[in-house]
C-alpha cells in the first residue's frame, strides 16, 4: 500500500512539476529562438506579444493577488529592445508567512497553467469535436493509476484528432491564439527560480493529501480520479503548446532562411 502511494506521488509530481517546468523552459527557449530569428522586428513583437504578454503578466498578476503579494509595479505589454522585454510584474511578500511563501511556486509557474486552462476552454468552446476527442482519449486516467504508454498513446491519438480532419474558420481562428499565447506561456529563469521557493511546500501538500486519502477507506480511489484526469488534462495542454510554440518557431526559421537565400534582410 505505502508503496503505491510513493508511486502515486512520483506520478503526480510528475504532471504538476516536471512537466511544467520542461514545458515552460522549453518554451521559453523557443521564443528566444523565434524572436532571434526574426530579428526582435517590432511589427512581429506587437504580432505575437499583444496577446500572449498581457495573457502571460496577468497570469503572475492574478496569483499573486489569490497568494496576498504586494504588486509593486506591472508592464502588460512593452517593447524594451535593450532586454528583449515584452512585460514583467515585480512583487514582493511577507517571508515569515507559510501561505505567501507557497505561493512563490504558483505565481512563477501561472503562465503555464493559466495559459493551458485558457486554450482548454478555447478547444471546448470553439472546436467541440476535437475536445470530445480529446476527452474520450483521457478517460482512461480517471481510471486510477496511469502507465507511461498510455500517456503517450493517447498523446499521439489526440496530435491526431487536432490536426487531421479540422479545418473550418473557427480552427484557423483557434489556431492564431494558441500560437499567440502558447510562444509566450514560457517561463524564464526568473520565473523559475521565484517558483523554487515555494516548491518544497507543494511537494509536502501532495505526500500528505494522497497519506491522507490512502487510508481512508473509499476515498483514495476518488482523489486518484481527480488528480490523474487534471494531470491528463495538463499534460496533453501543455505538449499541444509546445507543438504550437514548434510551428512558430519553425516558420520564422524558414522564412529567415528563404530570405538569405535571396539576399533579403542581410
């Protein structure tokens, strides 16, 4: 039983901590890479970040308030050439206070969950089929325990359902705010290392609530449930982001390369 806990726990950790940590470090090094490519062009700046940055700043912003941090000053949307800036939110809070300092995890990771919740509610809105994909794909994981295959088996079918079969106007549309908020759901490395404080404190709420439940008779079936289909939900978001995040970075890659091919732009 205790072992099927800890493993439980190392499943859990897994979608609400690696997972996003890769995800948001991953992103952030393709917008790094997009922007490069393009030359930090203040049309394409204003193109991509007047979405995804407000989106991203307000993510800190929102946490912070829902954690009791001071906000000290916020920039939703700017184009700082010298740092490659787009915006930024300084905070500050009460060291000494358990639940402010918990907080920090929250509030450096918000773009990664805020912008996945935001495309989740944009998929089950505005392309009803392929969320019903995706949901028959996850309903496996309310099943209990979840094995690495079946994580990425349904990965694949979902990639397949999204992306074959999908192409009316509201796709398109779909299609232009998730690369928008998705190139900008990154976290930096200040983002990281705010987060790392408050870290200790969710991996200790995790171990005790699934020791909890556990031996409860009855309950811990019910809280696996919960847990395993939000991690499902999570991590089938957050691979879409980086595949909508790939393609923009991709496609500033070539057009780059097209361009030297012919002189343009040197």
């Amino acid at each position: 039983m205790v072992g099927q806990i800890f493993l439980n726990i190392a499943f859990q950790l897994l979608y609400f901590v690696v997972a996003i940590y890769a995800a948001g470090f991953l992103i952030y090094l393709m917008n790094r890479i997009f922007y490069a490519a393009v030359g930090h062009s203040r049309a394409v700046c204003y193109a991509t970040g007047f979405l995804g940055t407000p989106v991203h700043e307000l993510s800190h912003a929102l946490l912070c308030i829902i954690f009791f941090h001071k906000i000290d000053e916020i920039k939703f949307f700017q184009i700082d050439e010298a740092s490659g800036t787009l915006g930024y939110v300084n905070h500050s809070y009460n060291p000494r206070n358990i639940y402010q300092r918990a907080g920090n995890y929250f509030i450096g990771i918000a773009p990664i969950v805020v912008g996945t919740l935001i495309l989740f509610l944009a998929a089950k809105f505005m392309l009803p089929e392929v969320f019903a994909g995706i949901q028959g794909q996850l309903s496996a994981f309310s099943e209990g325990t979840v094995t690495f295959s079946a994580l990425f088996s349904s990965l694949w079918e979902i990639i397949k359902t999204f992306f074959l079969g999908y192409a009316d106007w509201l796709w398109w549309v779909f299609m232009a705010l998730a690369l928008c908020i998705a190139l900008h759901m990154n976290l930096s490395g200040a983002d990281i290392r705010g987060s790392l404080s408050g870290l200790p404190f969710v991996v200790l709420i995790v171990t005790a609530l699934n020791f909890a439940f556990g031996f409860i008779g009855g309950l811990y079936e019910g809280f696996l449930s919960i847990v395993n289909l939000a991690g499902g939900y999570l991590v089938i978001t957050l691979s879409l982001s980086l595949m909508f995040s790939l393609m923009c970075t991709v496609l500033a890659l070539v057009i780059r390369a097209i361009l030297a091919l012919f002189g343009i732009g040197r």
